[in-house]
C-alpha cells in the first residue's frame, strides 16, 4: 500500500512538473517566447533592460546539458541571461521547439552565443543553425567575452518551428538566448514562404550613446537597432516630437530611432556610408538587401528646400526624381532582391541642385538572403511521431524535422520527398528499441506509412483496429512482443484481400485460439455469392432507366433541329430590325443569323425552367444549361425591366456570328420569340476574371501571376483584333473584368458585345454617338468629355483591367473616399516600390521585372491624352514580353530582379528604379555583437551639396 502511495505521487509529480513544462513553453501575453538556455530550475529570469522574462529551456528541448560560463568573464554589467549556456556535446543534430505558433505567420527569430569559455578549453567552436529543416548560418564565435547574435526573418509555415544546432565537427556547438518575436505578415515584404532574410546590420544613425541599444519596449518588434555615431563626419538632427509610422507602412521603424539623424558637418558634402561583403560557406559573393528609413525632424520654413537621391556602388536610385522626406512621418526606400554582388557597397546620400539643406538618414537595415523553399516533414506526420517519440522516451537522433534535411532524418525512419511538398513518413522501424506499454493510438495517423515494425519489444495490451484504416500500410509486424487478445476484423479483412502482410509470432497472449487469427475463408466465398447477384440486378435496372431515358431526350430532340426550328409568329430565317442610327453594326442590311435558333420552351428544357442563374448584368440573368448531345451552355436571357433593348440584342447577335476568334466568347445560337430575346453562348467554367482575382472562382483559388499575365495576354489579343482583325472593325465600349470570362483551362475570351460599335480606320474619331456608355472606372475620360468612341478608349479600359490584375483591387477603390484604382496606383508607384501596390496574395511569386512592365504598360495605357496611349498591337508585343520575362524566372530556378527600369522608347513612367539581377542563396550571418561590425564604415565625400540662396 505504501509502495503504491508512492508511485501515485510521483506520478502526479511527475505530471505536474510536464504541465509546468508545457505552459512555459507557450508564447507569453504578448506572443514572444523568450529563453534563457541553460538556465537550471524551473524559475524564470527578468531582463532588467526590458522587463521581458525569459524561461528555462527544458521546455523546449531535451538533449544537452545546463553550464555555467567562467567566472573570469562575469562582470557586473553582464546580463543574466548570458551567465549560462546549454551545450550539446552528444549527436550530430540538436533542436529546440518553439511551438503554439501562427502557421503562415512572419516571425523573427534571434540566437544569441556568448562562449565565456564555459568547457574551460578556451577553444570557441564552429558550428551551423537551422531554422526547420533550412540552413540559417554558421556560427562562428570570434572570442569567449564577444556575444554573437544571428537574427533571421522568416515565414513559419506550422504552428511549431525548430532551431537546430549542426555540430560541424569544429567544436561542441551551445547557445545562451533563444528569441521568438511575431511579426505582421506586411512587413518585410522582402520574406516570404520560399525566402527569409538574416540580418547584416540594423543602424540608428545619430545617437550619441555608443551603449544604448533600442529594442523593446521602444520597439514593440523588439528588433535590435545599434548606434552609430562619428562627430568627426556628421552631425546629428532630432527632435523630442513623435514620428508617425505611413498607412501600411512595411517596415514600422520606432519613432525613438527615427527621432534622430544625421546630416554632413560640412553641409557641402553629402552622406556616404559602406560594408564589405563577407563570404559565407554556402555564398561566397553573398548579395544584400538594404532598407533606408528616413523623416524630416524640422519644420521647414520660407524657400527651404530638402531634397535629395540615393545611389549604390554610384547606380541612381531614382535618376529623375529628387526625393523630400515628409515632417514628422517615418518612410523607407528598399530594394527587393539582392543587390549584384560586389566585394564592397557603398551608399551615396546626395542633394539635389534644388536642395537648400544637406540630406539625411535616420537609419539603415542591411539583410542577406536565405532559401527557406525546402519543405518540411507533414505537420500531422509530426504530431504523430512527435506524439510516439514521447510515449516511449525515444532517444536516438529523434530531434527537429523527422524527414529533412535528407542527412539528418530520423533513424528508423523512412520518408518520401516531393519536389515542393511537404515530406510524408512512409516507413517505420523500431524494432528493438526497448518499448514498452501499449501501442499508442499514434500510429494510426500516419496516413502515408507502408511498413511498420514493433518487432521485438516489451509491447502489452491488444492490437488497435484503427490500423487497419491506413490507406498505403502493406506491411506490418509485431513479432516478439507481450502483445494480447485477437486480431482486430478490419486487419484480417487486410489479409484476405492481400493488401496487407502481418507478422505476429511470438505473441505467447495473442490468439489463444490460433484459427481466430486466420482468414475466415467461408466468408469471403458467402460474400462472393451474395455480391454478384446484387451486382447483376442492379446491372440491369440502370440499362432500363438508361433505354428510357434516351427514347425520351430522342423523342424531345425531334422537334427541334439546328437551323430549321423557330416560332410560329417568326419568318424561317431572318428578319429585318428597325432602322438604326448611324454607326451602328447593322446599318443598311438585315440580320442574318446562322446559328441555330431556339424557341422558348426549348430554351426551358436546356436550362431547367431557368433554374441556376451564372450571374447577371445590363441585359439580363444569364443561366446555366445542357443541349441534347450534354454540351454546356450559358444561355443570356434578356429581362423585361432591361435598359438594354432590341437595339443591344441585334448588335450583340450580329457581331458574334460574323466574328470568331479564340479569345472571343463563341455563340452557339440565339431565340427572338415574341418578346423572349436570348443569347446562347459556349461554357466558360470559371466564370468571370473579376471573380478569379477576387478568389471566388469555382476553386476559390488565388491567380497566379503567371496566371494573371497569361490572361491579361489572351484578352489583349482578343481586343486587338477587333480593332485590327475584323471588317469593319469594332470598338468594344465596355471592356471591364466583368466582361472577360475564363475557360477551364483559365483561357480568356472577351465577351458583351451589345454596346460595340463600328469605326473607320480612316477617320475613326467621327462615329457619331449621343449617349455615353460603359461602366464608372473604367470610361475613358477622353471619351467622357466628346462622348466619341475611338479604339483608344477600349485601351483605357484595358489599362484598369491590368491594374486589376497587378493589384487585385477594384476600379474604384475606397481609399477612405472613393478613388481611381488609376491614382491610387500611381500615388504609390512615385517612390519605386512595386511592392506597394502588388496583389499581397500572389505571396511574392512572381518576377518582379514583369510586374513592373505591366504597371508601366497599364499607366500608358490610361494617359490622359489618347495619343499618348499605345495601340493594342503594342500592348500585345509588350504583354508578350511580359510572360517571356516570367516564363525566364520559372526556368531560372526562381531568380527575381528587383526593380523594372524603364526607358524612352518602352512605357516609362517616370520613376526610375533601382535594376538588380537576384540571387536566392544561403549564407551566413557576420558577427555584429555590441559594437559596430568593422566592415561597416562611414565616409565623408565632397560633392554637389546644397547652395545658399
């Protein structure tokens, strides 16, 4: 009895001390996760700095021990967390997890090395980090009292992330702080699912104190910005005022850092600053990402003028456009690839000839780039190996990401591995491992597992029948284990079938009736016997119901062939409309149709009474249908409330049967009975391109970007030859995303053809008109004003359709009050970030110089002045150019540029932005500490500065 008091007791203690474990290993009220590696006991440490505490790591990891550093490196100013360190002398890879976390979220993670010559063998190592299964760093600690930090931008893409620690072989890697800091999902726009950032350097220019480091609560980010500061070169410019952060501001810099800057001693001169490049093992040229954030900390009065550009490695930023930060708001110019690689970068801060004062910086953020496209091991293949490591206390090399990378998987295990998909574990050996108790529920939710082995254990209890629900499970085998009870009904329907091979000798407990383990025979005869007269019968019911149901669709089908059936109240096959304005398409003829023609009630029976409405528009509701032989139909019903009339039906009726082009929507036939006027066209599954960039396609899936230019390519073609291809030729009048429908395949066709008009190649500004058409947004405002059409105006439209396509925003925007998609577009391209308008759920796949080309070519597109517009053969050639740009970035192994630079003779638009070649590698973080890295420098350097006037 007092044995068993005991072992309740520890039983529950035992359980206690794991919850205890489990909430600390939860992300605190304000979503860090702060650890304090090596720290002993269960007590958390404070930050005196920040207030921010910091746990224990047992939580977080089991492998490893606590150390102390040595006491010759304590001092008093040394923070606690740095006193100790966990060390992992033992296995090639050694993990912390971090879980409770926001699949597809942006975090920040940071480790921290202070070696302190914990080993006494005053011997710093080298080893590598891992952030999941994707190579972070190497660390390589330079001396025992120098605190190394690497800090890493990343796209976490389950609710848990491991940081790995790799033994190179150079020393017993150990770590003293672990930190875990969310992020809003727009900022850094440059990390995404495929890409994180590692940071070089993140300055705060101007202050003073070379000691005093911002970070949390300053930065609610808790991002680390270090000072520097040169009185010999600059001096500083703050202000005691607050500086507000833009609208979706990417970067969100705290206003204590950019409450100071710097300007040249000399206001002559102007602002330059470098670093070297530092090869890494995986990157020996490693190219860099640079953010520079700037805000005017004066007030400017009379004719002051601040005005500046930037360059890099002496190419301009913005060659045409001088740039004034605004007063008291906080703005950033970045690039978004790598910039090309050099041995060193220096960064030019110059005054434009206009300027009355010498430029500024505030601050400056400097990141290399890492791969984050390898894919992890499946997130419930996780938990349920994770669930099974713990069960049994499994030791082995079970730490991280079970599957990858490929030469640190988990022994015992076998994994498939898929090009851009998440690893599945297929295979399962642990044999010989010394288990014990039952067989955990676990493993029946291993979807993909083939081959499990639990040979040779100390397993008890009985066989779970929920394995026999594994899909691909053809192996499975218990031999020499405790194992009790019979063999559950769903594995021996397993063996009979033969999908499923089991081994279960020596089980001295298991089937004390050896025939109930073996396949019921009988049973499966029995079930043969009853199966195939079911089969049978139902065999033949479905021929009857068949038979019927075709002399019936026969039956209805002979009263109405293609061209001959039409109303009573009809002529046979054609009819003369009212006169009509001139201009119009049916002027001076009759129509003539030679599609087939449909009665009402046919048009009933094809869609069902009019059952399931597709969408609707001016004309009317347009409903799904079937003909005869099943062939999909959307079939345009005009309703009698319609502002569209007769005059629209005939247009629309009379263009498309004389004009037929892949990227125009096909008529199959049309009704004119009595006053029932209807369109039958072909399908188009996916509905219109308005619904696809908005993500309410039959998928619910996003456009890619490839996508999206592929259908901005077919719609351009489809315009063009209107214009070009047709005689006479069309202007359309209502070219909108509505209007643009999408096959299965995702190929464009225009469609609505009841407002276009005819023009003449020789004097096509003369079709007379007396009413405006189209939809707000997207009318051109030429057009507006003269209410006369051209070709140009079908342009315009289509500029907005692309910029749709870009941005994945409406015409009109609520920007809080209502405007042109045109000048919202503009406003945020006029400091040469495309980034500020892009559609956000592309996730960053796409080359960044095709989007760049689109947005050029889309505000060309919608000039002012139609002559200043191009033609849509030009839009075509260029849209070509486009999807060659991108078709390039697929084949290139997914390299992006960073900014498209326009030229005279292309759609240029004004703003010239920085053109890089990128460079998605991994390398390695420089060692920054607690003071400037020495290959960050500063230089003074004359030049064309400000003039008084």
């Amino acid at each position: 009895m007092v044995a068993t008091s005991w072992l309740l007791l520890i039983g529950l203690a035992a359980a206690a001390i794991a919850g205890v474990l489990q909430a600390r290993a939860q992300p605190d009220n304000i979503g860090f996760i702060s650890i304090d590696c090596g720290l002993p006991g269960t007590a958390n440490s404070v930050d005196d700095a920040t207030k921010l505490s910091y746990a224990p790591d047992a939580a977080f990891t089991d492998a490893g021990s606590n150390q102390n550093i040595s006491v010759e490196y304590v001092t008093s100013t040394l923070a606690k967390r740095y006193l100790n360190v966990r060390s992992f002398p033992d296995g090639a890879r050694n993990c912390y997890t971090l879980r409770s976390l926001v699949a597809g979220l942006k975090y920040l993670l940071r480790a921290e090395f202070r070696y302190g010559n914990y080993d006494g063998l005053n011997r710093p190592p080298i080893f590598d980090l891992y952030a999941g299964v994707n190579f972070w760093s190497r660390v390589n600690v330079s001396s025992p009292e120098t605190v190394h930090r690497l800090e890493a931008i990343v796209v976490v893409p389950d609710e848990y992330v491991h940081v790995c620690l790799v033994n190179t072989g150079s020393g017993t890697p150990f770590i003293s702080v672990l930190e875990l800091r969310p992020l809003k999902s727009s900022l850094y726009p440059q990390a995404n699912a495929t890409q994180g950032l590692v940071l070089f350097a993140r300055i705060n220019f101007g202050h003073t104190n070379a000691t005093d480091i911002v970070r949390y609560p300053d930065d609610p980010r808790d991002r680390l910005w270090l000072p520097l500061f040169d009185a010999t070169l600059w001096d500083v410019m703050s202000t005691t005022d607050r500086v507000q952060n833009l609208n979706n501001d990417k970067f969100e810099a705290p206003s204590k850092v950019m409450q100071t800057a710097i300007i040249p001693r000399n206001a002559s001169n102007n602002i330059t600053f470098f670093w070297g490049s530092t090869p890494q093992p995986r990157d020996p040229t490693p190219g860099y990402i640079v953010i520079m954030h700037f805000s005017e900390l004066h007030l400017l009065t009379g004719n002051a003028v601040r005005e500046f550009f930037l360059e890099t490695n002496d190419v301009v930023w913005r060659s045409s456009l001088g740039f004034r930060p605004d007063y008291l708001l906080s703005d950033a110019f970045y690039t978004t690839a790598p910039l090309p690689a050099a041995a060193r970068y220096t960064v030019n801060i110059n005054a434009t000839a206009n300027s009355t004062l010498p430029p500024f910086i505030n601050a400056v953020e400097v990141y290399s780039v890492i791969s984050t496209a390898n894919a992890a091991t499946d997130s419930s293949d996780v938990s349920a190996i994770t669930a099974i490591k713990a069960k049994y206390r499994v030791k082995k090399n079970w730490a991280g990401d079970p599957c990858g990378p490929k030469t640190f998987a988990w022994d015992g295990l076998t994994c498939s591995y898929g090009i851009s998909s998440h690893s599945r574990i297929t295979g399962v050996n642990i044999s010989f491992s010394g288990l014990d108790g039952d067989i955990s529920s676990s493993f029946a939710n291993l979807k993909a597992v083939q081959y499990l082995d639990l040979s040779h254990n100390n397993l008890t209890g009985s066989i779970p029948d929920a394995l026999s629900q594994l899909p691909s499970l053809t192996v499975l085998d218990f031999t020499s284990n405790q194992l009790s009870g019979s063999i559950p009904i769903g594995l021996l329907k397993r063996i009979q079938d033969g999908s499923l091979t089991l081994r279960y000798g020596n089980n001295p407990n298991l089937c004390t009736n050896a025939d109930s383990c073996k396949p019921p025979k009988g049973k499966s005869k029995l079930s043969i016997y009853i199966a195939v007269p079911v089969v049978l019968v139902l065999v033949i019911v479905s021929g009857v119901a068949l038979f019927f149901l075709f002399m019936r669709r026969k039956k209805q089908g002979s009263t109405s062939t293609k061209n001959t059936v039409r109303p009573q109240n009809e002529p046979p096959m054609s009819y003369a409309p009212a006169p009509l304005p001139p201009g119009d398409v049916h002027e001076q003829s009759s129509l003539h149709l030679e599609n087939r023609r449909f009665t009402y009630k046919e048009l009933e029976m094809i869609t069902n009474n009019f059952q399931h409405v597709l969408g609707r528009g001016g004309f009317g509701k347009v409903y799904n249908g079937f003909l005869e032989d099943g062939t999909q139909v959307a079939v345009k019903l005009r309703s009698q409330s319609s502002n569209q009339g007769v005059k629209e039906f005939l247009s629309e009726a009379q263009i498309l049967t004389r004009i037929h082009h892949k990227n125009l929507v096909s008529m199959i036939g049309y009704c004119k009975d009595g006053q029932y006027m209807a369109l039958v066209y072909e399908y188009m599954s996916e509905g219109t391109l308005r619904q696809q960039i908005a993500g309410n396609g039959r998928h619910g899936k996003r456009l890619t970007w490839r996508q999206r230019l592929r259908i901005s390519l077919d719609s351009a073609q489809g315009l063009e030859y209107l214009h070009k291809g047709c005689n006479p030729p069309l202007i359309h009048r209502d070219v909108k995303a509505t209007n643009i429908l999408l096959n299965a395949k995702l190929e464009a066709k225009i469609a609505d053809f009841g407002l276009s008009k005819v023009f003449n190649h020789d004097d096509e500004t003369r079709i007379s008109m007396n009413t405006l058409v189209g939809t707000p947004g997207y009318v051109d405002p030429e057009y507006q004003a003269t209410v006369q059409p051209t070709t140009k105006s079908d342009v315009y439209s289509f500029g907005v359709v692309l910029l749709e396509l870009v941005t994945g925003r409406q015409a009109i925007l609520s920007d809080p009050d209502p405007t042109s998609i045109i000048q919202w577009v503009r406003r945020r391209l006029a400091r040469g970030n495309i980034e500020d308008v892009v559609d956000t759920r592309m996730h960053g796949e796409y080359d960044v110089n095709s989007v760049w080309k689109v947005a050029d070519i889309a505000l060309k597109c919608t000039m002012q002045a139609p002559v200043q517009r191009p033609t849509m053969t030009d839009v075509v050639a260029q849209l070509q150019e486009c999807l060659e740009l991108e078709e390039g970035h697929r084949t290139g192994g997914g390299r992006r540029g960073s900014f498209y630079t326009g030229s005279n003779s292309d759609f240029d638009l004004g703003y010239n932005a920085y053109t890089t070649d990128s460079q998605s590698t991994d390398v390695s973080q420089t060692s920054i500490a607690f003071e400037m890295d020495h290959n960050f420098g500063k230089t003074s350097r004359m030049g064309g500065g400000p003039v008084a006037r």
